[in-house]
C-alpha cells in the first residue's frame, strides 16, 4: 500500500533563475522538484506520488547547449501509495450502479466492485440504490467497505490505476 521509495530525477533550472552568489541554488532547485513532483501524478512501477521527504543528493550541475540552462541530476526519498493483487484494503462508496459500485482509496478513485463479487448482496433500486444481504447488511454511497484487490490496471493516457475487487474472504464488507 505505501511504499518508502528513492529516485533519481532530473531537475532543469533556467539561467535566469540562477543566483551569482550561488546561495539561492538549492532553494530553486528544491522548489522546481516540488513542482515537478506535484505534476507527474503517478508511475507505474510505484504508484501514486504522495510526498517528497527528503533530499539525499544534488549531482554536479550540466549547462545545456542551447539554452544555458543547468540540469541538476538529484536523489531524493519519498512516500507512495499502491494497491497489490492480494491485498486488503478499505475503499469508500462513491456510487451504486445495478452492476456494482465504485469505490475510492486514497489516491485510487476507480475501484469497481462487481455483483458478481459481492456473494449473498442484491441490489435494491430506488432512489438511493443499496446492495443488501440476507442479514440486513447494506452497501451504499459513503459507506466504507473493506475489500481484498483482485487485480489493478495501469492507464497510461490518464496516468492513474483502476482496481478490481471482491469481498470473498473472511471479515471483508461493510465497515461499522
């Protein structure tokens, strides 16, 4: 779910931006990779980008030809977010369909929990539609379920993750 991760990132500073001084260099530094971090969503291989923690090196700066501009190679650490085949998690309800719903969890918001992996759940139509068992156990809108991932898929055009789950384990369902 999270992950401790360390990556190598480029960092691109315009001339303009570069102090005589020097002392102003890691701020700019510090401050494009913020900016680029908080752009790039997520990856594949490591999820969602949740929050750069510390910066472990700054590379010796390169001057690019063409523009003058210095490209800086850094190091930092940082916190992920990503869901396992396997793995157990708590999504909220964010909308029932006949078919299923749709759940979010943290940074995921495309979770389809199927009919057909919801054992003993009908769905009941009406105005605000629910999935309900035998038991009197309901799925609806802003309900917490907990889940096990059964599969995720990587969006490379929206650069975010689709989920499929199921609640067929133990203790998986409704959260009071």
């Amino acid at each position: 779910m999270f992950l401790k991760v360390q990556l190598p990132w480029n960092v691109v500073i315009p001339a303009e931006s570069l102090d005589i001084k020097g002392l102003m260099l890691q701020k700019s530094i510090v401050v494009q990779l913020l900016d680029e971090f908080a752009s790039r969503k997520a990856t594949k291989d490591l999820g969602y980008l949740l929050a750069l923690t510390t910066l472990e090196s700054i590379g010796e700066g390169r001057v690019r030809e063409h523009t003058g501009d210095v490209l800086f190679p850094v190091v930092f650490s940082g916190v992920t977010f990503k869901l396992f085949r396997g793995e157990i998690a708590e999504g909220v309800v964010h909308k029932v369909l006949k078919h299923g719903v749709f759940l979010s969890c943290g940074p995921v918001e495309n979770i389809y929990l199927s009919k057909l992996k919801m054992p003993d759940y009908d769905y009941v139509p009406g105005e605000n539609p629910v999935f309900m068992n035998s038991k009197m156990s309901k799925i609806e809108k802003g309900f917490t379920v907990r889940f096990i991932v059964i599969g995720t898929k990587w969006l490379e055009s929206e650069r975010e993750f689709q989920a499929l789950v199921g609640l067929h384990a133990d203790y998986l369902g409704p959260v009071s």
